[in-house]
C-alpha cells in the first residue's frame, strides 16, 4: 500500500542525536556551523553512499575558502588523487547551518 505523505528525515537530527532539528530558528544562516571542526578534530562525515565514516578534518575554509575536508580512515571510492581514495568534502560555501551539521559531527573520545 503506498502512503500518500513523502519520506522525509531530519537529517540534522540525526546528525546532533536530535539536539538540533531542521526548521530550528538560524539554520538557514549562511556558511556558518562549520567553526568548531578545526584541523585535526576527529569526525564522522556522511558520504556519498549515506554511511557515517570516521576521519580528521585535514582542511577547513580558513585553508582552502569553500569546504571542510576530511581524511577517512579507510579507503572508500576510487579517486586515488584524493587523499588516496580516502576523502571526503563538505561544502561550506553557499551552504546553511543545516547543509553542513547535518553531514558532520564529532566523534567523542
């Protein structure tokens, strides 16, 4: 039986363990969220395939104007050129509060 109303997640939820919501007030806010994931912070980035995959942020927009990168810890596409097929970009420019948390958070040790 199909159901009439659109899947849809909170993907910032799940991201924050539902500290932060999606239509929370300020997330459209422009290229901002990102500050707190200074280089060598150890995150999980959500890739391509959805997976959450561990890394450390390697580049910020203070290194490179337009993203955070993240080197994962294991190798998961093909670009070899890549941080050798290791990874992964959130963009920060043009992007909101909402685009970048909800594809990044911190890993507590």
């Amino acid at each position: 039986m199909k159901s009439d109303k659109p899947f849809r997640t909170d993907l910032l939820a799940a991201a924050t363990g539902g500290r932060e919501r999606w239509d929370d007030p300020g997330a459209d806010a422009l290229e901002t969220g990102w500050e707190e994931f200074a280089v060598g912070t150890r995150v999980e980035v959500r890739c391509a395939d959805l997976v959450w995959r561990p890394g450390t942020v390697v580049e910020t927009p203070h290194e490179n104007d337009r993203a955070i990168v993240v080197e994962c810890d294991e190798r998961y596409h093909d670009d070899l050129t890549f941080l050798n097929g290791r990874g992964a970009t959130i963009m920060v420019y043009m992007n909101t509060y909402r685009g970048i948390r909800s594809n990044i958070r911190k890993i507590d040790t």
